[in-house]
C-alpha cells in the first residue's frame, strides 16, 4: 500500500490555483526530497496531507484513507521557527506541550507523555539539550528539539519542512543523518522538503520537483536534467554537475532567483 497517493489533485489557496491536477505516489518507506522555488506549493502540499487544507478536485489517500487532522501517524516539522517568544522555555516544556497537543482530546496520563517526551529526546540525542532554556541553543540544537517534537507519538510519516534552514554545511550533514537513521531503523516515510538539492543526494531515494503549478516525481537523474525542469518550469532550465554536486540555473535573471538553490 502507498504511504500518500495523490491523483489528479488540485490544491488552491486565497482563490489561486497551487497545484494543479497532479498525480504522486509515495511508497511506505520512501525517503523523498521535495524541491522547488519559493511559492511553489511545498508547505502547501504538507498542510494537505495534514487535512489542515482541503483539495479542490482529484483524489488524496494517505495511508489509504482521507486526511484528517491531527493524524497520529504523522509527525510534521513546520517551516515557522521557534520564535522570540517562549525564550525563557526549555525544550522539555515545548515537548511536553506538543505531546499534549497530540494526543488533544484524549484523558492522557502525564506518565505516557513524559515517557514519549523521553524517547523523542533520546532518539535524537537532546536529552540534556532539553532542560536548557530554548534562548541559550544554537539553530542545529533547537532544529533537534523540532525533529524530537515530530517524532512524539511514534509517526510512521514524517514531513519535514526545511529542516536545513539557517544550518551551517556540517549542521546539515547531521541533522540529515540523525533522519535518515532515524527513518532506516524505524521504517519511517519521509518528505524533506529543502532549497538545495545537494545535501540529499545521498540519502533520498526520488525527488518531487514542484513548480507553476505542477509535479515531477522519480529518481534525481530522471528529474533533474535540464529537459524534466525546463518543462516543469515552463522556462530555459540549464542542469550543471561538477565535483558530485548539481546546480540548477536559469538564462533569466528573474527565473535565476525563482529557482533558489544555483
Ligand atoms: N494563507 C495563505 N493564503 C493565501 N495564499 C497563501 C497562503 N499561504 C501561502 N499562500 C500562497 O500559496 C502559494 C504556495 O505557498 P507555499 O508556502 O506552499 O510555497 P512553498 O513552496 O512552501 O514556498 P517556500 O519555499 O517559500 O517555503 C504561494 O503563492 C503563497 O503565496
Ligand atoms: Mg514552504
């Protein structure tokens, strides 16, 4: 059975077409990258999957069934950041705010939800991060604290939003590794939606590429060339590999920054 299976789907946000009838299938277990300028439709399609926004047309299956909020099988690390607020917070307290959150509406003993707190911390190694309040962390530390919060409830889909943002090279390096441990030992699917390709060429298995509305899926050598992106975009995409690494540029200088990771 697939993880998320989206058949001809429309998605439309403040009356605008998103996503336009696109069709991806993700197996249980696949780690896909998910790629694409700013505004093509990224976050939008993970608060899809969430049941936080409705489609249009078309048919979405996660799991075999319709979304729904508040889905315990998905764990979701938003694109916003913990912000100036809370600052005095340890990351145990945000933990354990998550927790009850997930498990909302249900008479939960604070006994599970320290022990999920506990194994979330552990399984991303922030256990004595934790009790540091969230103003003393780096950006990688407090990254580890938002994959800690997607892993409560013990999910068997995580979608992941841009956990690499503001991450120094070696940060990204390890924070893609703890998810893809993560991911092997626990069968896990995961969507990882990111600017630049290149820090996951080595752990995921296909790319979705997202852009004017549409979506390709597949191996990164059937996706990313420059005739798959040119169509996608709509526009002259060029696809340049040198020392293991791919950038994607564009002729145009306003198609050069759409596309955001050349
Ligand atoms: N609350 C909203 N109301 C109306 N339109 C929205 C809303 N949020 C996002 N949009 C629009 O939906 C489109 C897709 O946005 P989305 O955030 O999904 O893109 P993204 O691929 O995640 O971009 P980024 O790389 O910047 O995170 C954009 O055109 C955006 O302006
Ligand atoms: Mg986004």
């Amino acid at each position: 059975m697939s993880a998320i299976d989206l058949a001809q789907v429309t998605i439309a946000r403040g009356g605008r077409e998103i996503l336009r009838n696109i069709s991806v299938n993700i197996r249980r277990g696949e780690f896909v990258g998910v790629l694409g300028p700013n505004g093509a439709g990224k976050t939008t399609l993970f608060r899809t999957i969430l049941g936080l926004q409705p489609i249009q047309s078309g048919r979405l299956e996660v799991f075999g069934a319709a979304p729904r909020r508040g889905n315990p099988a998905i764990g979701y690390m938003p694109q916003t950041r913990i912000g100036q607020t809370g600052q005095n917070l340890r990351g145990f307290d945000i933990l354990a705010n998550a927790a009850n959150g997930h498990h909302f509406g249900l008479p939960i003993s604070s006994r599970v939800i320290r022990d999920d707190v506990a194994a979330a911390l552990q399984a991303v190694d922030a256990t004595e991060l934790a009790a540091r309040p969230i103003a003393t962390l780096s950006g990688g530390q407090r990254q580890r604290l938002l994959l800690a919060a997607a892993l409560l409830g013990s999910p068997k889909l995580l979608l992941l939003d841009e956990p690499l943002i503001s991450l120094d090279p070696a940060a990204q390096a390890s924070i893609i590794a703890l998810i893809h441990r993560l991911a092997e030992t626990r069968g896990l699917t995961v969507l990882f939606a990111a600017h630049d390709i290149n820090p996951l060429l080595g752990v995921m298995d296909r790319v979705l590429y997202l852009s004017g509305g549409n979506a390709a899926i597949g191996a990164v050598d059937e996706v990313v060339t420059a005739a798959a992106l040119s169509k996608l975009y709509g526009a002259d995409i060029e696809v340049i590999r040198a020392a293991g690494r791919i950038f994607v540029v564009s002729d145009t200088a306003d198609h050069h920054h759409e596309c955001g990771h050349a």
